[in-house]
C-alpha cells in the first residue's frame, strides 16, 4: 500500500516539471465525461458465467498533467439473479459505488509526452469508494461497505482530434468490510472472496481547453539566459523608441516652424506679385532727355596704349550710338597719370586716343571724318592718380 503511494506521488513530482511547459493545462481544462458498461462476477467460489451481472456507470475526469488524472466514477450492478445463492433481491440494482480513483498513464510516464495523446494507450487504475449492498442481510437492509478498486484502462482514442477516447477496462473490485462473527464490527482488508472481477468497456469525450485542443500541448522551453537577453533587447529597443518618439516630435516643430516661415514668404509673395501686377497694368510714362552729350570712358593699364577686352564694351558703345545715330561725331581725349615726364605722358595720351579711334574705324567701320582724336597729356579728372589713364569718349552733335 506504501509503496502505491509513494509511486502514486513520485509519477505527480516527475509530470509537474513537464507540466510547466505545457497550454491547456489550466483548472478548467482537461475535463472529461464517460460513460461505462459490461459485467462482473465474483472472484472465488463461483460459475463466471452464472454468477455475472450487468453493469452500466457513468464517470467524471480531470487529466492534471500528461501522467496523472483523477476519476469519480459511479457503477450500478443490474439485478439479474441473486447475489447470494440463499437470499433473493427484489430490487433493479443489487449493488452501486461510487469511487475516487487515480490514473496514471503508463505511455506518457515511461515514453514521454509528445504533445498529444497517441492512438493506443495505457492506463494504470486504483482507487478507493463507497459500496452500497441493496436488500443484502437477512432482514433486507441495505449495507454500506468501503471499497477499494484496481484495474487497467487500454485506451484508444479516435479522430485527429483525439477527442473521443474507446477504453477496454478490466478490473478488481474489493469489498474491504470484513466482519466479525457477531457481525458488529468491520475490519477494512483486502479479501479475495469478498471481490468482483470487473469487465467494463466505455466511451469518454475530451472538451475542448483554453489552447482550442482536446489535450495537452508543448510549450517550447527557454532558456533563463536567452529570456534574459531577450528582456534586454526589447527595453534597447523600447529607449529607441523613445529616442525616437523625440526626434520626431523636434522634427515636427521644425516642420510647424517650416511651415510658418513658408505661408509667411506666401503672403510676401502675394504682396509682391500684387505689385507687380499694378506696375504692369500701369501707364508708362514717358521721360524725355534732354542730355545732348553722351561719354564713355576707355581706361589702359599704365605705361600700355592698347585696349583691354574688359574695355572694348565701352568702345563699342560709342560705335553702336553713332551708327544709330548718322549725323553724330565723337571727340576723343587721351589722357595719362602723373607718372613719368611730361614729354612721355603727353605722347602716351595721344597714342591712347588714337588707339580708340582705330579700333572705331577698324572693327566698327565708322568713318574718319566723324572722329576726332587727341591726347591732352596729364589728367586730373580723377582723385585717383591711376584712374587718369583714360581716354575719354565724347558724342557731339546728337540727333
């Protein structure tokens, strides 16, 4: 009997590490109901075939872990003859029980649980009840006895859900009310002649638990210093997130701010396009000139008569009035910087005007007689004494 226990407790003890890493293991999973009938017939001193009687029952399960499940079951023992050769029942049922009785599932304990339940199983049965004898004594009262009941479950459970279970269950039933010869007292004890052999097959439906399965299912185990890692990552990840959360909200003010600026330059372009608008529309108005002399001035490096490409613009000018302009003429002064002797500036000056007027006549086509050209030597026109060396274009005549 100790040693039932014991293994009884060590097979719970083994199965609650598994169950651990298992879904649809909460209390209202794992729930079963069932239903039972066959026969049973004493177990010493009689005709097996003579002496058996109908039985129907109905049980309630609760699988707690792949291994270990309990069961209240409840048998009714049909009355098709006497139970005692002597004595003649009157009732339907001569006998019921009602028993608490421990399974422990020998595939899943020694093979491991795979996830589901497999196609054939085994289960080992024990357990202890109430037995109630009906019209049993000489004066036909009813009798109440404590009972005890081991046997096997050979299980096959159905479909691919697996939530119909077809069990095969053979059995002992032991009436454990030994009494005295004086018949007041009872002393509880396992007696071969005061048992039933039990042969009972039954059909049992598996409701559906919390993981939307008929059973059990493995859960992957992790390991504590992935997990750990894992924990990690995800708060990095969160203070990113926040980080983040930041910047896009700096990144929305910059926005807003953008966003100002933008519909403010809007209405300035409004306001100008407006304005432009009205100056388009506006009349022109016409100013006349009355300025009779135009120049332009022609400036050399100093000590050079030859004119630059960044003054030949300003030449050009002059031949561009006076080809619009047929009756104009243009007078030409050269002029040099203090620099040097008067003797040399004086020719540098006229060299300079002269340099002016062929390049009119030569790539302008200008006729001769409309220019004059002249050097007047030093210049002081200017503050600056190296902006005097010029030659000064000046248009007379004008139309």
């Amino acid at each position: 009997m100790k040693k039932s226990i014991f293994l009884l407790l060590g097979a719970i003890c083994f199965n609650s590490i598994n169950a651990q890493h298992l879904a649809g293991n909460k209390m209202r999973d794992n729930w079963s109901i069932g239903i039972n009938g066959g026969i049973v017939s004493p177990l010493t001193h009689s005709d097996f075939i003579k002496d058996s009687r109908a039985v129907v029952g109905l049980n309630i399960n609760k699988q707690l872990t792949p291994v270990y499940g309990l069961s209240l079951e409840s048998n009714w023992t049909i009355n098709t003859q006497s139970r005692m050769t002597t004595l003649e029942s009157r009732t339907a049922f001569d006998a019921f029980d009602i028993m608490l009785l421990n399974r422990i599932n020998l595939n899943n304990l020694f093979a491991g649980y795979n996830g589901r339940r497999r196609v054939f199983e085994v289960e080992a049965v024990s357990g202890f009840g109430w037995l109630r004898l009906i019209d049993f004594h000489e004066n036909k009262e009813d009798a109440n006895h404590l009972a005890s009941k081991a046997g096997v479950n050979f299980n096959f459970n159905l479909g691919k859900k697996r939530a119909w279970t077809i069990a095969v269950k053979p059995a002992i039933l032991w009436d454990m009310s030994m009494w005295d010869t004086d018949r007041k007292h009872t002393h509880p004890n396992y007696n071969a002649n005061y048992a039933n052999w039990e042969f009972a097959a039954g059909i049992t439906y598996h409701f559906k638990n919390s993981n939307d399965k008929h059973h059990m299912t493995k859960i992957k185990a992790y390991d504590g210093a992935v997990i750990s890692a894992l924990n990690a990552t995800i708060e990095e990840m969160r203070d990113e997130v926040i980080v983040k959360d930041k910047m896009l909200l700096a990144t929305q003010d910059a926005l807003s701010t953008t966003q100002s600026q933008l519909n403010a330059e809007k209405e300035k372009n409004a306001i100008l396009t407006k304005a432009l608008e009205e100056c388009i529309n506006k009349e022109p108005k016409v100013i006349e000139n009355n300025k009779k002399t135009l120049e332009s001035v022609v400036t050399f490096r100093q000590g050079k008569i030859v004119i630059d490409n960044s003054q030949k613009p300003n030449v050009e000018r002059i031949a561009t009035y006076m080809r619009n302009h047929k009756n104009s003429k243009v007078v030409i002064t050269g002029y040099a910087s203090p620099e040097g002797s008067a003797e040399i500036n004086e020719r540098i000056a006229n060299q300079r005007a002269q340099a002016v007027k062929k390049m009119l006549i030569e790539k302008y086509r200008i006729d001769a007689s409309r220019i004059t050209a002249k050097g007047q030597g030093i210049g002081y026109m200017f503050d600056e004494p190296d902006w005097n060396r010029v030659s000064i274009c000046t248009i007379e005549n004008q139309e």
